[in-house]
C-alpha cells in the first residue's frame, strides 16, 4: 500500500505512532528550531516550513521504498495539546544488515518530560522485533543525557563511549555514546540512575555538581602517583570531566557529590561511592574516593564529607540509602592526608604492599582499606 497507508499504527494506549502528514510542518519546524534539537541534532540549521513540508514528502517516498521507516509521534491519551492528534515527535527505524537497525528519534519542546519518547522506543523496537529483526542499535553524541534516558528505560545497555564517531550538527565529528537492544532482552531499565542526595554537616555540603562550579576549578598539585589524572578537572578538561561524572551514574555505577562550603556553596572538591564492575544496587561493596582543590584544605572538608558519604552508603535502601555491607578503599602508602581521613571515618587497614602499580605507572608502596556496616 502507499504511503500513508503502508505506515502501520502502533499505540500502547498512551503514546500513539502513525504516519507524518502535512498538517505536522509547523509543529516539525518549532521542534527542529528549538536550542536543543539543534544542540544534539544534525537537523538542518535555519529550518524553515518549506524544508518541513519537503522532509514529509521524503519520509513517505522511505516507506513506499523499502528504506528509512519514520512515525510521528501523539500523545493517544488526548491530554493537553494533543486533543485533536498533534504532532509531539519523530522516531525513526533505519533498517541494516543481518536482522540489525539502528534508531533515532527527538521530541517537540513541549512533549518532553512525560515519558512519551521511552514508550514509543518500546513500540518501534517490539514492531522491528517482531517482524524478524534481531538487534537495535543507539548512537548519541557524548553528553547526551536526554537521548539516554529513553533508550535506558527501553532495556538498551550502554556499551561504549565511541571516539569521533557522529558529526556534529554544526560540522565536525566528535565522540558518541553506542548502546544495544536485542531481541530477547527485557525492555525495562537494566540500572538504577542514580541521583545523589544533598547531604550537610559542620559547614560542608554534598550537592551534586553544577555547569557553573567549572569557576572553582583549580589547578592540581599533588603528586601523579595519588590519583588518575582523569580524575581530577583542569578548567580544560572540565566538560569532559563532567560528563563522565553523570555517566557513571546515568549508568548506575556511582553517587558523585561535590563537596561544598555550606555558607557560600562554592564547590571544594570531589566526593564518590563507585563500583568498577556491575551496577552499584546489585553488589554490597564499593569504593570511596574524594579530593579536594589544593585552597580548600586544611579545613575538614573531605573528612566531614567522607563521614557524610559513609552514612549514606550505609543506610538502608528503604531510607534512601545505599544499603552496602562495606566500603573499601586504596591508597599510596606515603598519602599521609588521605590515610588520616580514612582512620578519622573508621577505615581499618588491611593490607599492604611495596609493589603496587600507581595510577600514573609507577611503582611503589600502597595501603588498602576497609570499613564494615
């Protein structure tokens, strides 16, 4: 059948999927102008109605083809602006080799927020499924946390950061994030996201971290054996820094604080519970790691901040805590500051050795440590 006719009707009775029309150009043109389509998007710049109207007439040559398979996107409840059918979105099925496809999608500015986009990921991949199809691939830029959360509810398991592997909208290629959805996989989120709770004592807070704390950014000055470089942002290294920090815990792998003066909330460093492997709500044990810009020390900030962080990794889940058995945690032997907080908290050391590979390649003694619910 021709297009619209070959387009099927999917709808889980809250999001409905159907065919592009004519009449969705305006809506298309407000969601392809918007700052955030056009900051995660390669949607041509300076869209206009006309380009809107010409695009529909492209996705209906895809179906009567055989190609790319798009839908627009309603909300089939009636709510608000979607009474009389309005266009809330795009999703489409980009068909490849060997039973795999690969999606994409973007919502109106003001579809976001209601879950539509994560439903009718649900449905495109049930639909591709069904018709034989075997796998579903997902490619955003790095740092796009708005295109991972519908992905993450739709069972997808992240599995690389891909280096200068998309083109940015404004030209250029830069890193993206690859996850994956397979036919048999359960199409519900596979970890928590974790979102860290704000935490205060004694002058000091554990907020998460802010754009804006890049102004507190200082220049590191311990030694390269502490602690991987990576870990610790430079004001040019900062956005990538950032980004990573959430990914750990869009991914369920960690709670990331930054440690905060209470009275001013200016950021003094860094404080965080993490797992290396698994998710962290699956295992009883994790890491404890911090630093502190080198003005902030010499106040108790990472001590307070570690009791903080220790408390809520051992609350019970069901008080919003962690619910960990035990903490560890390792260090270079000659970290006397590090070393004195870790005793401060009840960290008992257990182990020692000469010999330790240090984060910057050396060699040379290290301590490891451990506290128990």
């Amino acid at each position: 059948m021709p297009f619209p006719d070959s387009v099927p009707i999917l709808t889980d009775g809250v999001v409905r999927l159907r065919a592009h029309r004519e009449a969705d150009a305006e809506r298309i043109v407000e969601q392809c102008t918007d700052p955030e389509s056009l900051r995660w998007t390669t949607v041509p710049r300076s869209y206009t109605l006309e380009m809107a109207h010409e695009w529909v007439g492209e996705i209906a040559q895809g179906w009567d083809t055989g190609g790319d398979q798009l839908w627009a996107i309603e909300d089939a409840t009636g709510a608000g602006d979607d009474a009389d059918g309005a266009f809330q979105g795009t999703i489409d099925l980009r068909p490849r080799e060997a039973g795999r496809a690969e999606i994409g999608y973007g919502l109106h500015p003001g579809a976001r927020g209601r879950g539509l986009m994560a439903r009718a990921l649900k449905l495109v991949c049930q639909y591709w499924f069904d018709a034989g199809g075997q796998r579903v691939d997902w490619y955003a830029e790095s740092g796009n946390f708005a295109s991972w959360g519908p992905a993450r509810a739709a069972g997808f398991e992240f599995l690389a950061t891909l280096p200068q592997h998309v083109v940015h909208g404004d030209g250029g290629l830069v890193d993206a994030w690859f996850g994956s959805l397979g036919r048999d996989d359960p199409m519900q989120p596979r970890t928590e996201w974790v979102t860290p709770p704000v935490l205060e004592a004694d002058g000091i807070r554990l907020r998460p971290w802010r754009d804006s704390d890049v102004e507190s950014v200082e220049a590191p000055d311990h030694p390269e054996h502490f602690l991987p470089s990576r870990a610790i942002p430079t004001p040019e290294t900062w956005a990538d820094w950032l980004i990573r920090r959430r990914l750990f815990m869009a991914r369920g792998t960690s709670v990331c604080w930054c440690i905060a003066d209470a009275e001013t909330d200016r950021a003094l460093g860094d404080m965080l519970v993490f797992v290396d492997g698994g998710a962290l709500a699956d295992g009883d044990t994790a890491e404890l790691g911090y630093f502190l810009h080198p003005s902030a020390r010499g106040r108790g900030a990472a001590r307070t901040g570690a009791r903080l962080a220790v408390a809520h990794a051992f609350a019970p889940k069901e008080k919003g805590g962690l619910g960990l058995r035990r903490l560890v945690a390792e260090t270079a032997a000659d970290n006397t500051a590090s070393n004195a907080i870790l005793k401060a908290v009840g960290f008992t050391r257990w182990g020692h050795e000469e010999a330790a590979t240090a984060p910057d390649g050396s060699v040379g003694p290290a301590d490891h440590w451990e506290l128990l619910r």
